[in-house]
C-alpha cells in the first residue's frame, strides 16, 4: 500500500512543530498503527531543510551570512529547489514504501508567503510548485489558525528571529489571508484546526482527525 503525506501548515508560533512531535510520539504509543497493521514509525519531516542539502538551503534562507538583501524572486527559487530535492530525495521514495509521512510546511506556504506575502505573480508560484513536487500533493493538511499578533509573540518569546520571523506584521498578516483562503477553496483536503486553546486541547483535536483519516486510509476494504 502507498503511504501517505500529512502536512502541517499555519503562521509563525501557531504551534505546528510542537503538534508534529506531540503526533509522532501519540501515533506510536496509541496502538493505532499496530491496529491497522502499519509496521514502520511515521516520518517527521520538514521544509524547508528536510535532507542533509535541504538543510544548507534552509541556512541560506532562514540564516544568511551576508547582509545583501535577498530577493524575492531569489527566496522562491530556493524555496521551490529546497522542495524539489525534499519532494525527489525523500518523500516519494517513502512514499513508496508506504510510509505515514508528517511534514512541517509544504506548498501552501508558498503560495501564503511568497504570494499574499511577498506579492509575487500566483500563476508563476503554481508553475514553481508544480515544478518543484512534479504533481506531488498532501493527503491531508491540518491548518493551525491563529492569530498573527499571538503566534509572533510565542515565537518571540522562544528567543532569536529569524530572517522572516523579523518581517512586518502586515506581511505576516497577508500571509494568514493567504492559508485563510487556501482553507475555504480546498475544504476536503485543509482542515482547520483552532491554534488558540493549550496545547494539549490542540493535540486532543489534531488526534481525532488524524485518527478517523489514517483509520480510513488503512482499512482494508
Ligand atoms: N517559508 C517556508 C516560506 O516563506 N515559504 C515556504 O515555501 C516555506 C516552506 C520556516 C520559515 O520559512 C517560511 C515560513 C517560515 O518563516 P521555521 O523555523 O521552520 O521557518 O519556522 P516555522 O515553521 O514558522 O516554525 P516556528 O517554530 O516559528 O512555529 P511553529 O512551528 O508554528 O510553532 P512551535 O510549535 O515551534 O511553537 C512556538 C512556541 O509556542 C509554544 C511552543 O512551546 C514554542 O515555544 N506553543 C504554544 N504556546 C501556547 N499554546 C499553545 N497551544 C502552543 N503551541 C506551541
């Protein structure tokens, strides 16, 4: 059987990392893979920087050594090569094998970021996404919304910014217009989940979905 891609999508400090962590570690102790007769772990993985080159780019993006300003142009490109080589490296071949995958961001943040962000040409960043997963898409998205002002600060309050963490707030707002109307034009495959409450009511829900989608995934039919 084919495996399948679970990606978690929101605006800084919406809390996505910490549900990926707190899913892995649920989804092995639960006993609902061993139920459904899935043998391996699921795969934690993340964009940008999920294999060894991936990560170099991420260091470029997120961290770079020189002050030149980079493009916006410049940001999508890395992005969309950071995704391709995740896309060709990693995700398919695991996917092949039948391996559950959850990914930290994926294309809807480029279309969030680099389109209602950056305000760079839509059609143009379809094309790149196209590109870069060559028709790759989630299974599953589970979109942590919450507000801007909220999530900056629990990002702020982990210490050290990076290099779009520090970019203004009305970017950072049309970035969550941008997952916003990404959630209300793909209903079946973004499920919105409310980022606002503790963590562990946030997990509560995130388990729930997780656990009606993969159960209807995996059941014999
Ligand atoms: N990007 C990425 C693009 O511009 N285009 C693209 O195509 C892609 C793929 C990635 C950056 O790249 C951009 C988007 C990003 O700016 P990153 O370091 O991976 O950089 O940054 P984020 O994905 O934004 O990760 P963050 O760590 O900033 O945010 P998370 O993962 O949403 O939040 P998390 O879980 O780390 O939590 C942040 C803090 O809040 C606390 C945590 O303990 C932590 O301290 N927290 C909560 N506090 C209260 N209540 C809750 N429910 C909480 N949940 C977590």
């Amino acid at each position: 059987m084919r495996g399948r891609f679970v990606v978690f999508e929101g605006v800084e400090g919406s809390g996505k990392t910490t549900q990926v962590q707190r899913s892995h570690l649920w989804l092995q102790e639960s006993g609902l893979l061993a139920k459904l007769a899935i043998p391996d772990a699921p795969l934690v993985t993340r964009e940008p920087g999920g294999t060894s080159l991936c990560q170099s780019i991420r260091s470029l993006l997120l961290t770079p050594t020189t002050e030149e300003p980079m493009q916006d142009r410049t940001e999508l490109l890395l992005y969309a090569a950071d995704r391709a080589q995740h896309v060709d490296f990693l995700l398919r071949p695991q996917l092949a094998a039948g391996r559950l995958i959850l990914c930290d961001r994926y294309t809807d943040s480029t279309i969030a970021y680099q389109g209602y962000g950056r305000g760079l040409d839509r059609a143009l960043i379809d094309q790149l996404n196209q590109i870069a997963t060559a028709g790759l898409e989630s299974d599953l998205t589970l979109w942590f919304d919450l507000e801007v002002e909220v999530g900056l600060a629990r990002a702020q309050q982990r210490g050290g910014r990076d290099r779009i963490e520090q970019a203004t707030l009305a970017f950072h707002q049309r970035v969550q217009q941008g997952f916003t109307e990404l959630a209300q034009a793909h209903p079946q495959r973004i499920v919105r989940i409310d980022a606002s409450r503790s963590k562990a009511e946030v997990a509560a829900e995130v388990q729930a979905v997780l656990t009606e989608r993969i159960t209807a995934w995996y059941s014999p039919s």
